[in-house]
C-alpha cells in the first residue's frame, strides 16, 4: 500500500480517493520526510509554517514545566497530523515539543498551500479545507478533554475521568488505553508511584481491572 492509499483513512481527506490525494498534494506542493525513534518533529517554541500528516508511526506532543517535569498532552496516530492548531496561527510559535515514539513517515503541507486556489482540483480541495475545519474542532475538544482530567482535585477522580471517556469512545467497558504507565501518569500529571498504588486500590475496591495497558470498568464503577 502506497502514501496515498495510506491517506485516504486520514480524517483530512475523507471522500477523496488516493488519485484525488495525490494530485491534490502534489499541487500542494507536499513533501514527505521519515524520523527515527526519538528524533524532534516540532521543537518548543518553535515557529511552524508547515502541516504535517503522520502517514506512519507515532508521535507524542509533550510540554516540561518550569520544575524540568514532562507532561504529556495528546498522542498523533497515523492519519492525524502535527501543529494543527500552531500551523494555522500566524507567527504563533509551538506550545510544546513533537518527536517520534516510533519510526514515522510525515507528510508537510506549506501553510501558505493550504489556502491557495487550485482550479484543477477546486472539488478536491475545498473537501480538504471542510476536513481541515473539523479537525481544528477536533482537536479543540481533544484538549478540552485533557483538561477534563487536569482540572479533577485527586488522582481517582483523573483516572474515573481518563477511563471513563475512553470507555465511551471505545463503547465497550474493557479497552486498552494509548499509554505505558509512566506516559500515563505524565498525561494526568501526577506521580508515577502515586498512580500505580491509586489503581492497585482501585482495583482491590472492585472498581477496575487492570493489566499493563488492558482496562476493564467492573460494574460497580462510580
């Protein structure tokens, strides 16, 4: 399967097929870059002018506080996109770092491309630039979600929070959770030891079960 196969399970364009995709980008004047585990895609306060699709790979936006502790804000799946919010802003400089988890295929888009007029391709791209708008909306819920979870006052009602949507996302009462336990506990900004000791309570309680990333809500969660 191709780049362009690959894209056409991105949210950005859905309703175009893999020939549309790539007469469209080409016009776009997309390139595509590959990072290895670890490496920066977006430094801290750097200034974007690119949006990149992850056609491959993982990647993670994370921030570290004036107390040098890293803090999680959101995953980037293959077929979402980096600096969304930060590419569309004019002279806005990135909130948080980007790098790697994995070994990540990007595709970058100039911001100024974006908006252009292609005459060509005028049915494709304003299917992309309605795609690109609710994806803004997306992501401004993603982090009203996280938010959901930083605003709670002990580690339980985070982790209630943090599983409960999950599981309505998921639509099922057991799920794995996008997190290792210690990128967990960076996500809801808390202690590593603390959370482990509030889920092995949890647990015992009857509320959850729990193996590495496996979470099953039991009956009785409240």
């Amino acid at each position: 399967m191709n780049s362009f196969d690959l894209l056409t399970k991105s949210v950005l364009f859905n309703g175009l097929n893999s020939s549309d995709i790539e007469a469209l980008l080409n016009c776009m004047e997309a390139k595509q870059k590959h990072y290895q585990k670890g490496d920066v895609i977006v430094y801290e306060q750097e200034e974007v002018h690119e949006l990149g699709i992850i056609v491959s790979g993982t990647a993670i936006s994370n921030k570290v506080n004036i107390l040098g502790k890293e803090i999680i804000v959101t995953l980037h799946h293959a077929g979402t996109y980096s600096a969304l919010l930060t590419a569309l802003s004019i002279q806005r400089k990135c909130p948080m770092s980007i790098h790697a988890i994995e070994p990540l295929h990007l595709l970058k888009i100039p911001r100024k491309s974006l908006f252009s007029y292609y005459p060509e391709h005028e049915l494709a791209h304003r299917l992309f630039l309605s795609n690109l708008f609710d994806s803004v909306s997306e992501r401004a819920l993603e982090l009203h979600d996280r938010n959901d979870c930083l605003i709670m006052p002990s580690i339980r009602e985070k982790v209630i929070t943090f599983l409960s949507r999950i599981s309505k996302e998921k639509n099922a009462i057991s799920f794995k959770i996008p997190f290792n336990r210690e990128e967990m506990a960076q996500y809801l900004d808390v202690d590593r030891s603390a959370l482990s000791r509030e889920l092995s309570a949890m647990q015992k309680e009857g509320i959850i079960e729990y193996h590495k990333d496996l979470f099953k809500i039991k009956s009785n969660y409240s």
